[in-house]
C-alpha cells in the first residue's frame, strides 16, 4: 500500500471521527439548561373537553334523593369469556357528540365542548342550581388517550388515568427516542375543543420547552418523532451499509498498522 493511500484512509478515519461527533451533540435533551435549574415551574394543563370523549358525570347533594335523577343509573357487566355478572356497578358515560353536546338527564342537550373539565363543572352546576340546592358535579374523561408515532423504541397509543401527562411522560411510556430520532423537531398534532386540527413543532434539546403550551398533553394528542438525516442516510443506501462500514473500518485499522509497521 502506498503511502498516498495510507494517507487517505487516515483522513476518511479522521472524518467519521469529526462526523461521529457531530451526531453526538443531536442527542442529548435540554442542552442549554444551567447547573442552576431551569427556571419558572411550567402552568398546568387543564383538560379540555374535546367531540368523542367519554364522560362520567356524578351529580351529588346533601339530599340523595333530590339528586337521583340527574344521574345515569349504575349498571353491572360481564367480562369478556365470562358468564358471570360484576357485582361493582359502574357509572355509565355520556359521549360528547361532534357538536360537543351531552344528553344529560332532565337538562336535555348541554354543551360541554371547548371547555375545560373546570369550566364545564361550573356550567351544569349553574344549569342544575334551578332544581337543586348546592349541587356538586365531579367529570372524569374516561377515554383520555395519546399516541406516540415513529422513532420510538415501543410506537403505540396509550390510555392515561388521571388526565394529566407530559411530552416527556408520554416520550417515557414509547421506550424514549431511538438514536436516529430527530430531537430538535418533534411534531405534535392535537385537535381541540372545537374540532380544529393543528401541529406543532417541539425542540427538545431546548429548555424553552418547559415553558411551552404543549409540555403538558390534551386528549388525543398524536407525537411523531422524524427519523433524523443518519437514518435517512442509510434508508437510501444498500440495507447492508453496516457491513460495509465495518468493513471500512476494518481496512483502517489495517492500513494504520502497515503504516506503523513500515515507518
């Protein structure tokens, strides 16, 4: 081997160790925050009530009686592969229709669309005030759920219990971000109150995102994490390239010993 070509697979060893490191300083999360911290506590989300979800509503008072009717009767079920029926009753779930409207009992059509969890407790109860005395509404989002799309080690969609997750949560619960994962431009797509689509792009190697709207996650949010120009790289190529890189590798190797070996 001449000492030109030496010289040349020395370089191209050079490169992929100035290329390698370049792709290392994508990967890390949050690289500007300060040893300090990161600064204000990010506002927490409020649950919006958005078309399709599936409500419960429980409608309580000092007098049961009185508040009887304003709730759906508890029913019983079956498990599936079973013939045996539940004896814990459950509430029964009122579906929010594509013009955000319940049927709620004795009211007839609410709307609840648009508004927060908060903001639709207090509307039925000034509705409900003209039969009852202090009423009390409690509203749980039975079908709360987010989807995590692809580089993500588990893609999937995941129920959430208590209306309340994060990006970084829902990123946790997907097995986190592959190595080809573009982190500086997550798409988030969400669809609100009123049915309106949006998307949304997240940086997550900025601490800006602890400030953002879109920390904390709405009902139905979809996240997709682009793959990043590595994989596109190697999508376009032969689906052998990582022999072929380890056979590059392998020749550099062997040229830097004939050269150490010759001098």
């Amino acid at each position: 081997m001449t000492m030109n070509k030496i010289k040349i697979c020395l370089f191209c060893a050079f490169a992929a160790v100035l290329t390698s490191c370049h792709v290392q300083k994508e990967i890390p999360y949050f690289q500007d925050i300060a040893e300090q911290g990161i600064g204000a506590k990010p506002a927490l989300a409020e649950t919006t009530i958005c078309p399709n979800d599936m409500l419960t509503i429980l409608v309580s008072t000092l007098d049961p009686i009185s508040s009887a009717p304003f709730n759906l009767p508890l029913t019983s079920y079956t498990s599936p592969g079973s013939d045996k029926i539940s004896t814990q009753n459950t509430l029964q779930s009122y579906l929010v229709d594509k013009n955000g409207n319940i049927q709620f009992p004795v009211l007839g059509e609410v709307n609840v669309g648009g508004k927060t969890k908060n903001e639709a407790v207090i509307h039925l109860q000034e509705l409900l005030s003209n039969y009852l005395k202090d009423p009390i509404v409690n509203i749980n989002v039975i079908n709360f759920q987010i989807s995590v799309l692809g580089e993500v080690n588990k893609p999937g969609q995941f129920k959430i219990e208590n209306e309340r997750v994060t990006i970084l949560d829902a990123l946790a619960m997907a097995g986190d971000l592959t190595i080809y994962g573009k982190r500086n431009s997550v798409l988030l797509f969400r669809i609100d109150g009123k049915g309106n689509k949006t998307a949304y792009r997240i940086d997550l190697t900025k601490k800006a995102l602890f400030d953002s709207p879109y920390y904390y996650l709405q009902q139905n949010d979809v996240i997709y994490v682009e793959p990043n120009r590595t994989k596109s790289r190697e999508s376009r190529y032969s689906p052998n390239l990582s022999i072929l890189i380890s056979a590059i590798s392998t020749a550099i190797s062997a040229a830097t010993l004939i050269y150490t070996l010759t001098k």
